[in-house]
C-alpha cells in the first residue's frame, strides 16, 4: 500500500507540470528530442520533407529516469520520409506509460513544400493525431478500492500541429503550434488549459566541413528551438555531426530535461542504430538520467531531390562494388539489299580501274622499251590483265565479304569510340561540377569573410560615431545644465509649479520637509491599496471556509436522513492553516508599518507648521486633510480585520463540531452497522438456499483474490476470534461474496461463513477454524476434492 502511494504521489507530482490534466487526460507530447537523425516530423510537421532524401522505418524507445519503479516509458513505430519532390510523409504509432497512467495512439504527417527561387523553399506540414489515455488497471497494486482512481475515465483524444518553415542554403527558420487544437470525444469538448499547448520556433543551420582527412566534407547541423507554454519557457538546443564514414555524434541541451549526448551508426548501408542519452539538471536532477534507442531502416532512394540533406555516407559492413567490364563486341552488323549492292559496285569499279591501269602501263612501256623483249613483257602483262579480269567476277563474292566486314569493324570501333567519349565527357563533367562547386564555395567563404571583415569595420566605425555623439551630448547638457543653474539663480521671484498627488493637484515642494511629506505620503498611499488587497484574500478565505462548513453540516444532516452525498475533495486543514496564518502576519505587517508612516507624517506636518504657519497655505491643507483621511481609513481596516478574524474563529468552532459529528456516525456506521447487515445476509443465505440438484465444479466457483501459500496475518478484526482460519474466497465486492456463499451452501457446506478487514476492506471466506497452526495446516493438507476449496489459504487473527 505505501508502494502505490508513493507511486501514485511522484509520478502525478511528476506528470502535473509536463503531461497530466484532470480526469486522466495525457497532453500529446513524444520525447523524441535529442535527434537530428530520426523522427524529425514530431519536432515540427515540416521535418519530414526539410533536408530529406530517403524514407524510413524507425523504432523508438524511451526509458525515462530509470531508477525509479513504473517510470515514464515511451515506444514509438514510424515510417516517415521524402516521397516526391515536393511532398513529405510521416505515419506513426505510439505508446506512453507514466505510472499507473498509459496512452495508445498514432500520428498522421504531411508536408508539402513550395519553391519559391533556387535557394529558397517555404514548406508546410501538419501533424494529426489520434490516442487514447487512461487507467492502466494492470498496473495498479493496491488492497483496498481507491474511488480517485476508479472515477479516472478513458479518453480518446484528436490533436492538431501545424507549422511552417523557411529554408535557404544553409538555414532554415520556421514556426509550429503544438496541440493548437485538442478535442476529447469523451466529453465531445476541447481541452482547455492544455499545458503542452504552446508556440514553438526554431533556427537551424546545415553545413559542411571542409578539411583533410577523416571528417573531410562531414556534414554539421545544429538546431535552436524556444517553447512559449502558458506557464513557462523552453529553450533547448541541438546540434550534430555526421562523418562519411557513417557515424554521427549529437549533443544538446534542454532547459527542463536537462543535457543530452548520443551516438550513432550505419551498420549497413540500410540499417543504423542511434543511442542518445540524458542527464537531468537543476531542480529535476534527483531524477536521474533517461535512455533512448532507435533501430532504423532506410529505403533505397533511386531519385535525387533538391533541398535535401542527403549524403554519401559509408558503413561498417559496407561491401565493395565490382568494375563493370564492357567486352568489345564482334559481332558485324548485317548489311540491307541495297547495301550490300552498292558494296558490290564499288569493288566492280575499283577491280575495272586496277585493270585499266595496268593496260596503261604496259602500252607505256611497250612504247618505250626498244628491246625485243618488250613485246614479250607486254603480252604477258596482258594476260596477266586478261585473267585478273577473268577472275574479277569468280571473286567478286569474297571482296565483297572482305568490304562489309572492313565495314563492320570500323562502324563497331567508331561506336566503341563513341562510347568511351561518352564515358570521359562524363567524368569530365562531375570533375568540372565538382571544381565548380569548390570554386563557388571558396568564393562564398571569400564574400562571407569579406563581409563579415566589412560589419565588424562598420561596427567600429558605428560604435565610434556612437562615442562621439554621446560625448557631445554630454557636453552640450553640462553646458545646458550650467546655464539653466545660473539663470535660476539670478531669478528673484522663483515660480510656484503645481504637480499631481493621488488624483489631487497640489504645489511641489519647494523645502526639505515639503519633499518629505510628498514623498512620504506617497508611500502611506501604496500601503493603502496592499491592505485593501490583503484584505481581500482574508474575505475570500472567511467565504470559502464558511462555504466548507455549509457543505459539511448539509452533508451530515443528508446523512442522518439515509441520504448519501459525496464528500467534498480532501483539503490540507494544516496547509490551509499555514496559509491563513502567513496572511495574517502580512496583513499586521503593513498595518503596523502603515501606522508608522502616518505617526511620521504628523511630526514632517508639524515640523512645517513651524516654517510655515498658515493653516491655508495649499500644501498645509492638502496634507491636514490627508492625514486625516489615512487615519479614517487605519480604523476601517482595523475594525474590517478583526470582523474578519472573529468570523474566522465561529466558523473554526462550528466546523470542528460538524467534523466531529460526521466522525462519529461514520464510526457506527462502518462498523456495527455493517456488521449487522452481513449477519443479516449470511443467515438469509443459509436459511433460503437449497441443495443443488446436480454437483457443482470448481469452474462454478469464483474465488477471488489469489492468496499466497504463506501465512496471512490480519489484526483488529471485530466480531471474530483469535486463530488460524482456513479460507476458501477472497472478496471486496459483497455481490461476489453472497454468490459464493450460496454456491458453498448449495454444494452442502452449511458451516460456511466469514469475517470483514477494515484495514483492506475485503471479506475472508471460511468454513474452518483452529486454535494451533499445526491442525489448520493438516486441514488444508485434507481438502480433498470439494469444488469449493479451489483457492485455499491460511489466514491467522490477531486481536488485542
């Protein structure tokens, strides 16, 4: 029972500031905000498309302060992501138990993105959500009925946040309204005082690191964020980087959770694993550090989006990629008809010129030569012509071949050529967008430090100029203030200036002890309207006090009629004390100090009648008739106060009766007159019941509670001896009770009986009772096959 109550204590003191409302209603918040990796959307609606370029398929889980029993626990299923160019998709489905309290719902994102130039964006995005909140009954351990927890219903709960943000190259701003809207179908009524309900901004920037070696082209980010609640203020920070190689560390800082650090991985290319952790500060620290694991999988993503964060990002079981060989094609590309026509002609004329010119030739030589011989060699070179000429056509065929495969292999070289050209000009440019791209940002670091050199110049220059003028200024009203000293000085006559005092225009003082009574009455003025307030909170406090005895003397008189009203909520009497005595102390306080300012009004008002003797004089009436009014008014407030107190103490008196009143017929009530009832019911039973005509089985019977196989001592139970009871049920419900009885006494146990606990408020049923445990053990050794004895256990009585 303390376990619970302890339980039940810190975690609704807990929950009060960040979840819990009245009734069991659970405000909409998802702790996932230590990542700059996963579930971005629950951050701002707009994350689930801002600096995407993959989906996702996250699972979240959250282990908060760990070392205490049933603390906050949160599981969270998302597939979230960029899906088009212009359109982000998020779905979710979430878990949150906080103590004996437990939420079940999803989330539904959308975010569609409107490009206004080339490096500017403007996206929009809304999270909708719908879940259930209540009483874990489960999880609840408690031995007597508890009505603040039965009376918590089962809501079911639909949450709107929209937001918006604005992204450039590497910032972007933007603006979210969390649980803007939340309405309870339950009660079918928006949820008012909503302490999750607030307006969140943000600033983030994304970057890249341009050095050497292993955190060469590392992507940085780095988030802000400031909650404007209704009772409080968030601020919170985030950044992270990530290294190519497939790793991301992350930090931040939360002004209510605390510090945070993490560490992520890319196991594979598609898997990675993120561990974040969290350290509570300030007056949260005596609660401990939280855990946070995520398991994620990423889809492959064949398209490339602009406006995303997406990067080349390595991993720990990364496999190496095989060189694509291209083989060079053999194959020669068959000729058409006509084609193959033309190829024929073409070695038909250059055979016929080869021809012609070896006939030329031997006629040259022929002419020249003056051998005989000549005619010999001409003969033979004609032949020779002749039967080249004759085999011309037999080999027409194979030349012809010969051509389309010449043909075939330069067009297939040509096309590998094209090929490579192709695959070069490639290269060529990702090498030339890559030095274009180094060339730009080396130019945009040169113009940011340029510019950066420029505000800091003309930040001096302006700060300087600022020096200057101040000096100026200073100058100019010395001289100013010298002239207007000597020009009051050479005045003669000084004008009488008139100023304004607690709505009355009255002279200035123009005298030491004028300005002290001005200043004085002032004060006395101030001191009024905190007495008047502090008076207030007393007739406030007389009224709610009277109204407590009203509704308790209504309750008591209702009762002593048979008719039953539910008790007001508990209040702290010594809370309620404690504040009333603290009010008091502050009201003599400034009573006293009130009548102090005006005992030293009178002597300043003295002390100028000495100076100033004419009772007419304007300031010598204002403050005659001031003093007066204060003093008027202290004897208003005394006689107020003491009405108030002396109502106070006839309402204490009269409500210590009523308390006492309502005690003692609750004490009769509770105890003989229950007492009589169940004595009441037990013999109608016993007397009305018959014999079942068909034997009853141990499904026929509900036990109850299960008891364990120990010992169960029970103390100060009225109406019952000491001993040891065997008993067979267990209830808190007198329904249950009187239906095991009668199935006991159907079944033929007519000794069937029982006794009530007041500590746990449940009724032991038995039909045996012993004065030694070692007889009581033997008859629970012996309990044979009676369909009745099912739950059996051994309960011993110990009264004073």
């Amino acid at each position: 029972m303390k376990k619970l109550l302890l339980h039940i204590v810190l975690f609704f003191c807990i929950t009060q500031q960040f979840y819990s409302q009245e009734d069991g209603i659970v405000a909409f918040d998802i702790p996932t905000r230590n990542s700059l990796k996963f579930n971005k959307y629950t951050i701002n609606p707009t994350f689930s498309f801002v600096r995407e370029q993959n989906k996702y398929v996250s699972f979240y889980n959250k282990r908060q302060w760990v070392q205490f029993d049933d603390a906050p626990l949160t599981y969270l299923a998302s597939y979230a992501g960029r899906f088009r160019e212009n359109v982000g998709i998020g779905v979710g489905v979430f878990q949150q138990d906080y103590g004996v309290l437990t939420t079940f719902g999803g989330i539904l994102n959308f975010a569609y993105n409107a490009v206004l130039n080339t490096d500017s964006n403007l996206t929009f995005g809304l999270n909708l959500g719908f879940y259930k909140s209540g009483i874990n009954e489960g999880r609840v351990n408690t031995n007597f009925p508890d009505p603040s927890l039965e009376n918590i219903p089962s809501n079911s709960i639909i949450t709107v946040n929209p937001g918006i943000n604005y992204g450039t190259d590497f910032f972007d701003f933007g603006v979210s309204i969390n649980n803007a809207v939340s309405y309870n179908l339950l009660t079918s009524n928006l949820i008012e005082d909503n302490p999750e309900q607030g307006v969140q901004g943000h600033i983030m920037y994304t970057g890249y690191v341009n050095s050497r070696g292993f955190f060469d082209e590392s992507k940085f980010s780095g988030l802000l964020r400031s909650e404007f609640k209704k009772d409080q203020t968030v601020i919170s920070g985030l950044v992270m980087l990530s290294v190519p190689k497939g790793i991301w560390m992350q930090a931040g800082y939360n002004s209510i959770n605390g510090v945070s650090g993490g560490l992520g991985l890319n196991i594979s290319t598609q898997i990675a694993i993120e561990y974040n952790y969290e350290k509570s500060i300030g007056d949260f620290s005596n609660f401990g550090n939280s855990h946070e694991i995520t398991l994620a999988y990423k889809f492959k993503n064949k398209e490339r989006y602009s406006y995303s964060g997406d990067d080349d990002e390595q991993a720990l079981l990364t496999s190496k990629k095989k060189r694509k060989v291209f083989a060079k094609s053999t194959t020669t590309p068959k000729l058409s008809t006509e084609e193959r026509r033309i190829a024929k002609e073409e070695a038909k004329a250059r055979i016929e010129a080869r021809r012609l010119a070896a006939t030329e030739k031997a006629e040259e030589r022929k002419r020249a030569s003056q051998q005989n011989n000549v005619i010999t060699e001409e003969e033979t070179l004609v032949k020779a012509v002749d039967g080249s000429s004759v085999k011309s056509e037999l080999e027409l065929d194979n030349v012809t071949k010969v051509e389309e495969k010449r043909i075939a292999d330069e067009e297939a070289r040509i096309k590998l050529e094209e090929q490579a050209k192709e695959e070069q000009a490639k290269v060529d440019a990702i090498k030339k967008a890559e030095e274009e791209e180094r060339l730009k940002l080396e130019e945009v670091n040169k113009l940011k430090a340029a510019e950066e050199a420029r505000l800091k110049l003309e930040e001096k220059l302006k700060a300087d100029e600022q020096a200057r003028i101040k000096l100026a200024e200073e100058k100019a009203i010395a001289e100013v203030e010298a002239q207007k000293k000597a020009k009051e000085e050479e005045e003669k006559e000084e004008e009488i200036k008139m100023i304004e005092l607690d709505g009355v225009i009255v002279p200035a003082p123009t005298d030491e002890t004028t300005r002290y009574l001005y200043d004085l009455t002032k004060l006395t003025t101030d001191s009024k309207i905190e007495q008047q307030e502090l008076l207030a909170k007393l007739n406030e406090t007389v009224a709610s006090r009277e109204q407590d005895l009203k509704d308790l003397k209504e309750e008591n008189d209702l009762s002593e009629r048979g008719i039953y009203k539910a008790p007001k909520p508990f209040k702290s009497v010594t809370a309620e004390n404690a504040k009333l005595e603290s009010l008091k102390v502050d009201i003599d306080n400034v009573i006293k100090s009130q009548n102090e300012k005006i005992v030293r009004l009178e002597n300043l008002y003295t002390e100028r009648l000495k100076e100033v003797s004419d009772v007419n004089d304007p300031a010598n009436a204002f403050y005659s008739k001031a003093i007066q009014d204060l003093k008027t008014e202290q004897i208003q407030i005394l006689r107020t106060k003491d009405r108030l107190l002396s109502t106070l103490e006839t309402i204490k008196v009269a409500t210590e009766v009523e308390r006492k009143r309502r005690i003692k017929r609750a004490a009769y009530d509770n105890e003989e007159d229950r007492y009589q009832k169940d004595r009441a019911a037990l013999n109608q039973i016993k007397q009305f019941t018959p014999v079942a005509s068909e034997p009853l089985t141990a499904e026929d019977f509900d036990s109850g509670e299960a008891q364990s196989n120990s010992i169960q001592i029970v103390k100060d139970v009225k109406n019952t001896e000491n001993g040891f009871y065997v008993v067979v049920g267990v209830h808190s419900d007198v329904a249950k009770r009187d239906e095991f009885l009668r199935k006991a006494v159907a079944a033929g146990q007519s000794n069937i009986d029982f006794f009530f606990d007041v500590t746990t408020s449940k009724y032991y049923i038995y039909y045996q009772k012993f004065d030694d445990i070692q007889s009581a053990r033997n008859a629970m050794e012996l309990k044979g096959s009676k369909p009745y004895n099912g739950n059996i256990s051994l309960v011993k009585i110990e009264n004073e």
